[in-house]
C-alpha cells in the first residue's frame, strides 16, 4: 500500500513520527509530501498534493495533520474523488472506512495524543470498505464531484 502524508505548522511533530511508524512498523510505502521543517506554512498547500496524490492514484490513501485536522479536511474535500474526514478516534476511523470508504484521514497534531493518531491511521488503513448499501450513498457523494 501507498500513502501520501502531508502536515502543516501545527501537524509537522506528529508527522515526522507518523511517517517512520507508517514505514518501520506498518511496513508502508510512505510518501512525504512535505514539508521539510516547522516553519509556518498553508495548509491547503499541502492538503492538496496528497488529495490529488490519492485522487489520481500515485497514493492509495492519504493521511494529513493540522493542528485540528478540520482544515486539512475542508482543503482536501475539495479534490474530486476524494473523501477526507478529521478523525479523533480508532472507532471513527472504522467507520469512515466501513461506511464512507474514506480514503484521506486528517489527524489534530495538536489535541490528539500521537499514540492515539497511530492506532487511527492502523485503523484507517486495516479497514475495508463495507459497501453494500452504503456504495449507493458514496456514489451520491460521488456525484456532487461531478456537478
């Protein structure tokens, strides 16, 4: 599996974390999309390289860190073919993944504990999607990329 990863300011600590947990313990390919020190940067910046790295297939999923992971969301949302939540819990995780087949999880850096976005992102990333009937309803999300 690919994952593209990306933080601003407020996600850089956890992220730098996040992407040697992805690879050493979870065996990833990670891809860091940046960036390279804490120094204050956009959001949408980064949000962005990993939405369109998912949405056109260089990643399979995505994982963003800011300081809430609200904005991360917002900016991400905005790539067609993207589905991207903040997630402050395993069991949430789950969930998007069961039932939305969310394929970017943006993480807070700043209000969630880095052992608690570690189990997130293994939750997001060992997590199928149920389909069923939720394939309709993702279709209908779908859709609105398309109007």
């Amino acid at each position: 599996m690919r994952v593209a990863i990306a933080a601003d300011h407020g996600g850089f600590d956890q992220k730098q974390q996040l992407v040697d947990f992805l690879a050493k313990d979870m065996g990833v390919d990670v891809i860091d999309m940046g960036p390279d020190t804490p120094e204050s940067v956009d959001y949408p910046d980064y949000a962005v390289k990993v939405a369109r790295a998912v949405s056109d297939g260089t990643a399979d999923r995505g994982v963003l860190i800011c300081g809430t992971g609200i904005g991360m969301a917002l900016a991400a949302d905005k790539v067609a073919g993207v589905r991207a939540s903040s997630i402050t819990s395993p069991a949430f995780a789950e969930l998007f993944r069961q039932h939305n087949n969310g394929n970017v999880v943006c993480l807070s850096g700043r209000f969630v504990d880095l052992a608690v976005n570690e189990e997130i992102v293994r939750t997001f990333l060992a997590t199928d999607f149920e389909g069923g009937r939720h394939e309709r309803r993702v279709a209908k999300v779908e859709a609105l990329d398309h109007r």
